[in-house]
C-alpha cells in the first residue's frame, strides 16, 4: 500500500510517501514556510537529490496540493498520479482522555481532536491545519491519526497518577499521558527482536533523545511508565525545557517577576533546559564544543541532563523488576556518544557496561550499534527511529480492516 505520511507545524508539513509492502520511502520533502512565503525541499527515495523551490503557500491546503504535484511530476515524481496514494496518515502530539489508538478520521473524530489543544497547545492546532489541508485536496482518501501518547496508554494507575486531588483530577483530566510514543515503540519492538527472546519477557528502556526529551520503561511489549506527563515539559531537561522542576519554582518566579500563567509557561518551554543552564545553546553539539573549550556552564547543562537520564534508568529497572536492554534513540540518542559515555558510567551494579571506544565513534550513521560489552548484563544500542514507518503501517492495518 502507498502511504503518505504527514506531521505538520504551524507553518510547515513533513511528508514521506511509503510503500508499506517493502517498509521503503519513495519520496520525502517538507513544506516550509506557509503562509509567509513558502519553501519546498523535495527528494526521491531515501537519499535522492535534494531539490529546493521558493513556492507561494498561503496555507496548508495549497502546500499539500504541491506535495501532490511534486509527487507526480514527470521529473520529482515517483507516482503517475494522484490515485495511486491509497491512504494519508497523520502524526499527531497528543490524544488527550479521548484518543487511546490510531484512528480512522471521522467528522466526529475531528470535533474530539479539536478538545485535545489544552494538552499540547504547541502541536494540535497545527496537526488541525494539517489535517483540513490533506481533506481538501484528498476528501475521498481514508486519512489516520496515529497520537504519540498511544502506545502510554497501558502503564498502571500508580504510574499516571498525580498526588492532587481526585476532584481535580478528574475535572480536567490531569494524568501522566506522555509523548514520543511512536517512537518509543518502534525502537522497543526493535530491540525485542534483537534480545531473541519471547516479547512477554522483555524489559526494555527507550531513552528517546533530542531537543524534546522522553523516556520510557517497556515491559512485555508494554509501557507501563515514562517521563513526559500531562504535557511534554516533564521529565528530563531539554534543548530549551526545563522538565520535571520544585512546582513552587512556577509561583515563586511568577510573584517576583510579575509574570502571567502564559508568560511563566513560555519561560518554561523556551527559556530553561541546554539554552539557559549553559547560556549558550539549546543544541547538543554547541554545548559540547563550549566544553572542550573549558566552558563550566556548559558542563554543567550536560552533566545535569546525563546524570537525570541515568537516575531515569535506574528508577525503571528497579519499576520493571530487571532490565535487559538500554536502547538510545533520535537526534543526540543516536549523534551524542559523550551524552551516552556520561549516563551509562558507573553502572556496573545494574550490570550495564558499554564499549567506551566503540561508542565515541558511533555518531552521524544510520545503522543499528551495539555498544555494550561481552560481559554486560544489559545490552546497549543506538537504534534508529522510525516514527514515520510506524504511521504508515498503522494507517495500512486500519485501512485494510475497512475493506474487509
């Protein structure tokens, strides 16, 4: 089946067309800039020939009608037309109380999705645009939504609850949902096929790394915790996210600085993390060049982030009764070897022990690694993602079930 995978942004939409019957990319690109002025970059395949082109798009119905184009043209194309894509799925942030699977877009489905922009403000409205722009060029093609925080929907009521009040609780429906949950089950799936054991018996970690950070305890096949919550701010500290902080902090700053809820919230996601410990940078590859240059600040970011990432590891295997597997995923998961040398030292007593050498080389390469020793316990791997392939092939299980 040809997928067209889309995730879309307030102003741009990432797409890759698939053929589920081979797990192949037949053409990807992304739509930037709409409704400023507007900017396609578009390829053939996995690696083909980047091609750029300043385009008009007033919005996302027009930037989805020149993925179109550019996927059936003689030239950039890789289909003879239109009705050849036999199904759109989409990416989207966060599913809220309401959404517990990949779906079928129904009507209904939409008008649920519209009450999910309290839990990720940042994404949902965007994911909207993304999704009323494919329908207007697409309105007979079945259209998916494959949510992030799916694949947390089976960790136990201990893990996603909250110590505030169950009136509260329940009023707004504040719980840990998490986020990054298809790529965390992409990789986990990944990595119980590597251990060679029954997936029933699997206790794996996904340490899914990047400017956005999560992390997630799979048991069984199953997540049963992770450290995103109600929104994607907890947990570890990020590129410009503070994460899981003293909830006194919020009021404390707020008093003093004057401070709305909305301004305390963007300091929060857009001021804190890498930016504002080091002072430097929310990318991972600034932050370690400052340290070979003896900046302490940026140590300090690295260090913290390491040292939260290993507390992470530890709190999970002692949750899941054991640990076989500590899987290193996304931008600096898969490129930091340093991020990694730091969080998996001094671990032996979780018998986790990794290839020092081996993983100072391991960055900027596609490939599956592993990284632990002969004698760890716990095997250790870089592992790339691969949300994209997840999307496609839920929206081709759901598709087919129709026909059925």
């Amino acid at each position: 089946m040809k997928v067209l995978v889309v995730n879309a942004g307030s102003s741009s939409l990432k797409y890759q067309l698939f053929d589920t019957a081979t797990e192949s990319v037949l053409a990807k690109g992304i739509c930037e800039r709409i409704g400023i002025d507007g900017r396609i970059e578009h390829r053939k395949g996995e690696d083909g020939e980047k091609i750029k082109v300043e385009i008009p798009m007033p919005d996302h119905a027009v930037a989805t009608n020149i993925v179109v184009k550019y996927l059936t043209d003689p030239e950039t194309g890789v289909i003879s037309d239109m009705n050849e894509i036999e199904a759109v799925g989409h990416r989207v942030v966060h599913g809220g109380p309401y959404f517990f699977e990949s779906v079928l877009l129904t009507d209904e489905v939409l008008e649920k999705l519209e009450l999910c922009r309290d839990f990720a403000p940042l994404h949902t409205g965007a994911h909207i645009m993304g999704i009323k722009g494919c329908l207007a060029v697409m309105p007979n093609k079945p259209q998916v939504l494959v949510f992030d925080t799916s694949f947390h929907q089976t960790m136990p009521e201990q893990a996603y609850t909250y110590g505030i009040s169950k009136e509260m609780a329940e009023k707004y429906q504040i719980r840990r949902y998490g986020a990054h949950g298809t790529s965390h089950r992409y990789v986990s799936r990944e990595m119980a096929k590597l251990l060679d054991k029954p997936v029933e018996e699997t206790k794996i970690i996904t340490c899914h790394i990047g400017n956005g950070s999560s992390i997630s305890a799979v048991k069984g096949g199953k997540c049963v915790d992770t450290s995103m919550g109600l929104t994607p701010l907890e947990g570890v500290m990020m590129g410009t996210r503070c994460g899981s902080i003293d909830p006194a902090i919020v009021p404390f700053l707020m008093e003093r600085e004057g401070w709305t809820p909305a301004e305390a919230d963007a300091y929060m996601n857009k001021k804190c993390g890498f930016l504002g410990v080091s002072g430097i940078s929310s990318d991972s590859r600034d932050i370690e060049a400052a340290i070979l240059e003896g900046n302490k600040d940026a140590y300090r970011a690295a260090s913290t982030l390491a040292y939260q990432v290993k507390k992470y590891i530890g709190s999970y295997a002692a949750a899941m009764n054991g640990l076989d597997a500590i899987v290193w995923t996304a931008g600096m998961g898969e490129n930091n070897p340093e991020l990694r040398d730091r969080a998996c030292a001094d671990m032996e007593y979780f018998g986790v022990k990794i290839d020092r050498e081996l993983n100072a080389k391991t960055h900027h390469q596609p490939n599956t690694v592993e990284l632990s020793t002969a004698d760890s316990k716990v095997k250790v791997y870089v592992l790339p993602t691969n949300e994209e392939l997840m999307i496609a092939s839920d929206t081709e299980d759901i598709v087919k079930n129709l026909n059925k």
